[in-house]
C-alpha cells in the first residue's frame, strides 16, 4: 500500500481511539466524581489543566515534526497517549488521576499537530475532505464509547473498566504509528520549501485562531460536561446521562461524513457559517426543552452542527498556508487548547457557585460568538475573490 492509503487508514485508528478513550471518561465521569469524591471546580480542572500541558506538546511536536519529520512525531504522541490510559485506569485517587490527565493531554498535543501537519506533508488534493474523513473516526468513536460505559457502570466503582479497554486496544495502534513511521522514512512523499518559521499578518488568520478557540472550547466542553448536565439538571439516570455523549457524537459522525463530501464544492467558509447555526439552534434546544425526545434530538443537532467545524478550520489553514505549516498549525492548536482551559474552568467555578445550568450558559454564548467569526471569515472571503475578479 503507497504511504497516503496507510496513513489515513493508521491515523483513522488513532482518532477513533481518541474519541473512544475521551468520551469514556466523559461518560464516566459521574461516577469518577463520586469515587474521587471531586468536586465540580475539581472537576474542570481535570477537564482543563490538560490543556495546558497540550499547548507545551504543541511546540514540542512542531520542533520533533521540523528536524525530524511529522510521523516519527506523530508515532511519539500515540506512545505517550498510551502509557495516559493505563496510567488513568490504575488510578484511586484524585492527584493520580489528574496526572493521567496530565500526560493525556501531552500525548493528545504532540499527536493532533502531528497528524495535521502529515496531511500537509503529503500534499493531498481535497484537504477539507480527507481531515473530516479522518476526524469522522473520532465521532465514531465518541459514540461506541458512551453506549459501552453505560453497559460497564452497573456502580460508579466499575468506571475503571472501560479505560482499561481502551490501554488494550491503544498499545495495538502504538505499534502501528511505528510501522507508518519506518514506511515513511523509506518512501519518498511531495516536498515542501523550508522557510523561517513566520506567522501570516492577515486579519482571516487570526480570525480562524479565534474561531479555533472557542469551537475546541465548546465542543470539549459539552462533551465533557453533558453526562453530569444530564444527570444533575434533567434528573436522568446514570446511564442514560452517559449514553447522552453517544448521541451527540452520533450527530457528529454523520455530519463529518456529510461535510467531507460537500465541503470541498460548496466551499470552506460557507461550510463554517451553516454548521455554527446549526450548532446554535442544537444547544438551544437541548438547554430550554425539559422533553426527553426534544432534549435528544436537539443533542444530535448540536452534534451535526460541531462535526465539520473543526477539520474545516484546520483545511483552511493546511491549504492556505503551507509555506509556514509547523508555525501555522502550532498556534491553531495551542488556541484551541486555551479554549478547553478557559471553557472547562468557567463552567466549574460557575456550576460550583451558583448551579451547573447556568455554567452550561458559558458553552452557549460561545457558540454564538463563533458564529460571528465564522459569518467575519466568510464576508472578507467574498470580498477577497470580488476583488480578484476586478
């Protein structure tokens, strides 16, 4: 197989697992809490300092993925990922369990730029198609995982068990990420011009850096936080709060897979401002409804609208601006990161004061300021193209 088929195959994988081991958490988390005895500001920082420690990986990664390449890089991330899980799944107390979290996040950092800058390196044609291709294994994986931890949690002292399974199934895709990294240091793959490392000075850039943060902040931060929504606002179940995830990520897998096939012909920037309405018209629905069908199908909109989001910014970037993709992509991700820190920070000292519904509040007014940056980004794109007709 030529290097671009097992590429996206390996790296399909590793997103899968992501999805699985992030949301295993999620959906655990609940019964993690009660076992942990954390409390809600304990809780977002076990969601948020992660984030810090990814901004960190994010530099290490562009300087492993610059001298060295991006696969050995990316190989090196899926590695540390996998030593996290195990390290998380053997955890009994609260300082243990953050430092998973901890290297988690380090692991997820050097990983995320890894394969986003692979996909560069390999110059492919529909960049917007092959990352929400890529990134759709994600969502599937946020799926498979919700349903098994609500399967798992017969008490909250089981939550352990789904983490283990994905440390099993994590060291089989380690050991891939090395067989792709030893077929790519013998097949030669499209060059690219080595530059400075220098940042755009264009007014789009920084606008999708900004978009950037807030969608990661709010995508990780509904994910992270709607089981214990469920569970403590809507007076659901523990299971089937931790199945909530699973529909949210299913509206994610179906999005991304509808958003590779037609992002690449309707158009980047305009695929932004649909999905950020249709994540507005989800959240809403989800927050007001007390119905249970409601509040269902408005989690699997809200699903739809955050699914292209994400590769769909980064597509912009990887297309735009190759010539200074370490630089570029570096601070994508790093944006992203401090979007997680400052949503998961705010929802739990917000929750812990007053009540988790307001906290809740802080992912929905960002949504709502993304989709001004996205309706910014795509007004400047029309005005750009008008301006090379002319």
């Amino acid at each position: 197989m030529k290097l671009r088929s097992v590429f996206v195959a390996a790296s399909s994988l590793v997103y899968f697992m992501i999805g699985f081991t992030a949301q295993s958490i999620n959906s655990a988390l609940p019964a993690i809490a009660v076992e942990l005895e954390m409390s809600h500001d304990m809780t977002g920082l076990v969601l948020g300092l992660p984030s810090f420690v990814y901004q960190i990986a994010v530099l290490i990664a562009a300087v492993i993925s610059r001298k060295f390449g991006p696969f050995l890089a990316a190989a090196t991330g899926i590695t540390c990922i996998t030593f996290s899980v195990v390290f998380m799944a053997l955890s009994r107390t609260y300082s243990t369990f953050l430092t998973g979290r901890l290297m988690f996040g380090l692991g997820l950092g050097i990983t995320e730029i890894s394969i986003a800058l692979c996909v560069s390196h390999l110059a492919f044609e529909k960049t917007g198609g092959v990352l929400n291709l890529v990134y759709s294994f994600f969502a599937l994986g946020s799926i498979v995982a919700p349903v098994f931890v609500s399967l798992a949690l017969s008490d909250t002292s089981k939550w352990p068990i789904p983490i283990f399974v994905a440390s099993a199934l994590f060291f089989f895709i380690s050991l891939l990420s090395w067989i792709v990294w030893k077929k790519s240091s013998v097949e030669s793959s499209p060059s690219v011009e080595r530059r400075r490392p220098a940042l755009p000075k264009d007014a789009v850039f920084w606008l999708i850096t900004v978009g950037g943060l807030m969608y990661v902040g709010y995508e990780m931060g509904l994910f992270s936080w709607l089981s214990t929504f469920i569970y403590e606002e809507k007076s659901a179940s523990l299971r089937v709060a931790s199945l909530m995830p699973s529909l949210l990520a299913f509206g994610l897998f179906v999005g991304r897979i509808i958003t590779g096939f037609v992002v690449d012909k309707v158009g980047l920037q305009r695929t932004l401002v649909v999905l950020g309405l249709i994540s507005s018209v989800g959240f809403s629905l989800s927050f007001l409804t007390a119905n249970p069908i409601v509040l269902a199908l408005g989690v699997f909109t809200t699903g739809l609208g955050f699914s292209g989001t994400f590769p769909t910014l980064q597509a912009i970037m990887v297309s735009g601006y190759r010539e200074n993709r370490e630089a570029v992509l570096s601070i994508f991700a790093a944006s992203g990161s401090v979007g997680v820190v400052i949503t998961n920070l705010l929802v739990g000292r917000i929750s812990e004061s007053t009540n988790l519904k307001l906290g809740m509040l802080v992912i929905g007014s960002q949504i709502l300021a993304a989709l001004a940056v996205f309706i910014t980004i795509s007004l400047l794109h029309r005005k750009r193209l008008r301006k090379g007709l002319n």
